[in-house]
C-alpha cells in the first residue's frame, strides 16, 4: 500500500471517529436524563403494572433504578422527619394554636401515605432486581428502616378543630404559616453540627437518623466520635489536675504569675476546695459524655438493624468512658466520691434506682402476702380439697411472687434483665440435670396433691413405713410411727409403691380367728364368739358380723368372725373381742389347743442309754 492510500485510511478513520464518540457520548447522555424520568414514571404505577414493566430490563439497569428510587425515597424521608419534628414541637409548645397543629397533622398524614406508597414500589423494584441475581439486602434492611418511621403518637385528628371560614384567606395564611415552619426546621443543622449537639432530645435525634441509609448513620457516627473524643479530652485535662497535686500547684504558680504581670489580685484557696470544685467539674463533663453515648447508642443500633457493623464504635465507647478513681490521694478521693453522690448521673440517679428496687420488692412482698392468703381462702372453699394443697399453693405463689418482684426491681437498678433471665434458665437446666432424684420427688408430690391418696392426720403404710401422717412438703412426706418415731419419707418412693390408707374409710373389718380342738363343740364355740361380739357396744350391727368354721387346721378347727367398726375403735374391739371369747371359752371348757405332731413308726424300737446320750438299735419290722 502506498503511503497516500495510508493516509486517506487514517483520515477517514478519525472522521468515523469524530463522529462516533460524540453519538455515543449524546445518547448515554441522553439515556440519563431519561433514566430519571423514566423512574419517576415508574413511581407512579401501580404494582402490578410496575412488575410488568420491570420485568424485561436487564440488572444493570435495574440496580441503576434502584438507586434512583432508594434516593427519592431518602429525600421524601428526610422531609417526612422534618414534619414530624415539628409536628411533635407543635403539640409539645404550641397546643393552644390549634390551626398550625391540625395543619402539621394533615401534613404529616399526606407524607406517611405517600410514603407508604413509595415504600410498596421500592420493594417491587428490589424484589425484582433479586430476582435477576443482583445484591438487595443493604436496600431491604434500608426500605424496611424507613417503612418504621411514624410518630411516636398518632395524629390529633382535626375533627375538633374549629372550621375555617372559606370565604376569607385564612387557609392561605394557614399554609404560608406551614411553609414558614417547615422552612425553619429543614434549615436547622444536623444534631452532631449544633453548638450543643448533646442537648438534642432523644426523640428528635432518632426520627433525624432513621430515614438515613447505613453509609449516612456510619458517616454521622465517626463525627459524634469526634466529639466524644473532644468531650472525652476535657474531662481528662480536669482528671490530671486533680489527680496530680504537682501539675496543679504548678498551674496555681502560673496563674498567680500572670495575674500579679497583670496588675491584678490573686485570691488564696485551699486545696481542699479547688479539688472539690474540680471533682464537681469533672463530673459534669462525664454527664455531658453520657449524654453523647446515649445518643451513640441510638446510632449504633440503627447500624445493627440495617445489618451493619458498629462495633468498633461500642468498642471506643467501653474503652474510652471509664472514669478512675485516686486510690492513693484520699482527700482526692474523698472529693470524687462527693462529686459521684451529688451527680445526677451517679450517686443520686444511683439512689433513686436503689430507692426504687426496695419500693418494688416490698410492694410485692405485700402482694405476695395478700395472694398467699387468697389462695388459701380458695382452696378452703374448694370440697374436698386436700388439707396438704393449701400450704403448698400459698408457699408457691408468694415465691413466685417474689421471683418477679426482684426480677423488676433488679431491673430498676440498671441491669439488663435479658442476660439475667438468660442466666436463670441455662442454671435452671443444670440445677435440674444435676437434681433429678429432687424433681422426681418434686413432681411425686405434685400427683399426691392432686390425686389426695392420704391427708395430714391419716394412718398409712407407704414406702415401707406405717404410721400417721404429720406433715408433707412437695419434696418428703413426714410420718410419725406407731412407736414415736418421725420418718421422713420421699415422695417419689410413696408415689412408686403401693399406697394403704388405713384411715382411709369412716369403717373397717375386724378379722379374728379362733381355734379350737377337734374334740371340743364346734357349734358352741361359735355362738359363744357371736354373743361376745354380740355384746360388744362398738361393734356395728350392720353390715351384721360373719361368723364361720373357716379351716379344719393341722391343730384345730378354725373359727373365723368379721364384725364391722369404726376405723378408730378397730383395735380396741379387737382387743376386746379376743380377751373375752378367751375368758368364755376356758368357761365352757372349750381348749385353745397347742400345735402338735403326731409321729407314727413301722415297729417297736429300742433305746439304750449310754452316759446321758441316746441310741438307737434295732428297729423291728412290726406296726
């Protein structure tokens, strides 16, 4: 190729050029400027219309309106917070203008249901870029942030407020009054650019933060650290001067220096003062640091709900906010100490909370009391309830009672509940694990109050022991024996075996059994035990006594009777009973007789008696 035709090449390839790049620097131009209206149109779409259109665009169109609308979203939020702001002001200073107050109501009514609307399309719009594969959850947690901010109280609803006459200009004025307002609020500095940024109410600094994107609430966390820092710094100048008595008579030299260089007097104060007054300072610049954590706080946890890491900046907090004391100066100390007690952030706020916890617990030993003896009141009226429910019911509901009662008060001194109920639980879980044999006997005594197999006062044969019940806990049963001894019996061992209530029932059976020779009368010896029992005066004629030959024994005939009485004359009718039929029989000559055991042998056997022993020799073969 000649050179010529190289060069005609190259000129037409920068005309193609010059041509090209400004077609395409214009057309990305100009589909910027119609992005932007392109979102705004979306924005006003339903949603289903809305999921229509966004279906065919490609994700990195769709990321790209996604920030678009994220940004009219933070810019409607921003507006909505103002409003907010000085709607609260409104009815916190101005409650007797009623027509300022009705117009920020309505105000703030129109910006919560368009944002809500913006709220809803944002969403499609992030659910749509999701679903093509793109990162959402900065957005979502962002869109979710903003859907929660309302005011901390509905809306006064204007239908009390008096009617404007439309035939004058007062709506005209109503509304320029609005503007004004408004115009004055969004001109106000961030909280953390004010002069006093600490003094910002709580309330108003959280609405400022919450319709800020993470990146913003992040941004604004590094400036309040700053000022933490600067805060932070003020109090330690203060520290070392009353921590160091060194530094602080050379500070006091100086001072008298340039004070007698400038013609003045120079007023003597005692240490002792001047460490009182700088303690007292010091103090107040740790309230204004608390106050500046407080609001950290709020930020931090706007970080965290957004999903986001602020924990460098609770870090900072923990490790910069500490305020020592001088454990080897005393009347250093002593001033601290003095300064604590009379800051409202120490001593006092320390007290109030102390005052509070005892207020609360001894309220709720008084409730405690008052519940224990309305449920003993109602356990009495229920029938047949166990006299062993009543203790334990009462006993139960004044510790739980308590329980809670200390919970709250516990909570009144500042401590954070959540860990502490946290606590009790996994120690409930290994106090259980390590008790099991307690809880079985625990939940034994539950079923034996419900199910009232025995009461105080009834004689038992339970676990292996008889006697009276003395008392019984939801642990152990206490039973007195018929010797004088008190055994204390658990409950999972009554539970688990068989349970005789002797006392159980009003009656009982006596069973007596006679015996008697096989050559003596057998139908005397039976009426002679019917008429004893006959005569018995405790004996009960109905169910009528049973009076039968029972067994013909290896030794006697046996006689048997079953007379009926009540369960606390049982042993002295048997007693009785058994004395008499014995004196009558010895009476009637009727033998009682001895065991015996009749021997028989094949034959006739010898015995030989040799020095005290026996032998035996020579057994015959006859009967």
């Amino acid at each position: 190729m000649t050179l010529s035709r190289r060069l005609a090449v190259a000129l037409f390839a920068l005309c193609i050029a010059s041509l090209v790049i400004p077609a395409t620097a214009l057309g990305q131009a100009t589909r910027s400027v119609l992005e932007e209206g392109f979102v705004d149109e979306l924005l006003l779409e339903d949603v289903e219309t809305l999921r229509i259109r966004l279906a065919p665009i490609p994700l990195e169109r769709l990321e790209q309106i996604q920030t678009q609308t994220l940004t009219r979203l933070e810019e409607h939020a921003e507006t909505l917070a103002t409003a907010i702001v000085q709607q609260i002001r409104l009815r916190d200073a101005a409650a007797d203008d009623a027509e300022r107050l009705a117009a920020a109501n309505a105000e703030v009514a129109t910006l919560l249901t368009r944002k809500s609307e913006l709220v809803v399309r944002a969403n499609a719009i992030i659910a749509a870029v999701e679903r093509k594969g793109g990162v959402v959850a900065a957005a979502r947690a962002y869109v979710s942030a903003i859907e929660g901010l309302v005011p901390e109280e509905p809306a006064a609803t204007t239908a009390a407020t008096p009617a404007v006459d439309p035939a004058t200009d007062g709506e005209a004025r109503l509304t320029k009054r609005v503007s004004d307002l408004v115009a004055v609020v969004r001109a106000e500095a961030a909280a953390h650019e004010r002069p006093v940024p600490w003094e910002v109410p709580l309330s108003e600094f959280e609405l400022e933060m919450q319709p800020l994107p993470m990146d913003a609430i992040l941004a604004r966390l590094d400036k309040w650290r700053e000022i933490l820092e600067r805060e932070i710094r003020k109090r330690v100048r203060i520290d070392i001067l009353l921590n160091d008595g060194a530094k602080l008579e050379q500070t006091l030299a100086q001072l008298q220096a340039t004070t007698a260089e400038a013609g003045g007097a120079f007023d003597n104060v005692d240490a002792a003062t001047i460490k009182s007054r700088l303690a007292e300072r010091s103090q107040e610049q740790q309230q204004i640091i608390n106050a500046i954590v407080a609001r950290m706080q709020v930020a931090i946890l706007l970080v965290e709900r957004r999903g986001g890491d602020a924990e460098p900046y609770a870090r900072y907090i923990a490790a910069a906010t500490g305020q020592k004391l001088n454990l080897t100066d005393l009347s250093v100390l002593r001033a601290q100490l003095v300064a604590w007690f009379r800051s409202p952030d120490g001593g006092v706020r320390i007290g109030l909370n102390v005052a509070k916890f005892f207020g609360i617990v001894f309220v709720f030993w008084i409730v405690s009391r008052l519940l224990g003896r309305l449920t003993h009141a109602a356990v009495r009226r229920v029938p047949k309830a166990s006299s062993l429910l009543a203790p334990v019911l009462v006993v139960a509901v004044r510790r739980v009672t308590m329980l809670v009662g200390l919970v709250i008060g516990v909570s009144m001194l500042g401590v954070n509940i959540g860990p502490l109920l946290a606590m009790i639980g996994a120690a409930g879980l290994v106090i259980g694990l390590a008790l099991q044999g307690t809880l079985s006997n625990f939940a034994s005594g539950i079923l034996i109050l419900l199910n009232r197999p025995y009461d105080v006062g009834s004689v038992i044969n339970a676990g292996g022991v008889a006697g009276k019940v003395e008392a019984m806990n939801l642990v152990s049963t206490s039973i007195l024996t018929f010797d004088n001894q008190l055994m204390l019996v658990p409950n999972n061992q009554i539970w688990n075996g068989v349970i005789t209530n002797v006392t159980g029932k009003p009656t009982r059976r006596v069973d007596l059994v006679f015996g008697i020779g096989y050559t003596d009368d057998m139908d005397r010896a039976v009426e002679i035990i019917r008429e004893v029992i006959t005569a018995h005066p405790k004996v009960h004629d109905d169910p009528a006594p049973t009076i039968r030959v029972n067994e013909l024994g290896d030794n006697s005939v046996n006689v048997i009777a079953r007379p009926w009485a009540n369960t606390a004359d049982y042993w002295e009718v048997y007693w009785d009973v058994m004395h008499r039929v014995k004196m009558r029989f010895d009476e009637e000559d009727i033998n009682i007789p001895f065991p015996q055991r009749d021997v028989h042998l094949p034959g006739p056997i010898e015995v030989t008696l040799t020095r005290g022993s026996q032998s035996v020799e020579g057994v015959g073969a006859g009967a």
